[in-house]
C-alpha cells in the first residue's frame, strides 16, 4: 500500500498536448525522451511506465513543480 499514485492519464493528457504542440509522432515523441515506443503504448492503455521511463518523460514535458498535478493519493488497501 502506498500514500500516492501516479495519475497514469494526467500523464498521458500531458505528452499529448506537449506531442501535439510539438507537430510530433508518438514515436519521435519516445526518441527524443529516450524511451521505447512501448513505454508510451502502455501509458495510453493506462499502464504506469517504470521509474526510468518516468524520470525521462518528465524532463521532457519540462517539468518542474507541475509534477504535483500527476500525483494522487493511493487508496487503501491497494
């Protein structure tokens, strides 16, 4: 059980907006963070990326103090 998750769609709005924004595919999207383009096939399909992935996707949107919209609190017995 833990006191917060990672809000998995908060995330995936996000890259999309910042991809749109961008003129980006989704794969050039995971070239220029570094990830795999599965990484962002599983964020879509609402499955959360691994810590790695994470850290990279979020130097990518630029993030800073914004990581706080991503963040809910866990529920228990999770």
């Amino acid at each position: 059980m833990t006191a917060y998750r990672l809000d998995i769609a908060e995330l995936h709005r996000r890259l999309d907006a910042q991809r749109q924004a961008c003129g980006l595919s989704w794969r050039a999207v995971a070239r220029d963070a570094s990830v795999g383009p599965n990484v962002l096939h599983r964020i879509a399909r609402g499955h959360a990326p691994d810590a790695h992935a994470l850290v990279s996707l979020l130097v990518w949107l630029n993030l800073d103090t914004d990581i706080v919209h991503l963040i809910e609190p866990g529920e228990a017995g999770r």
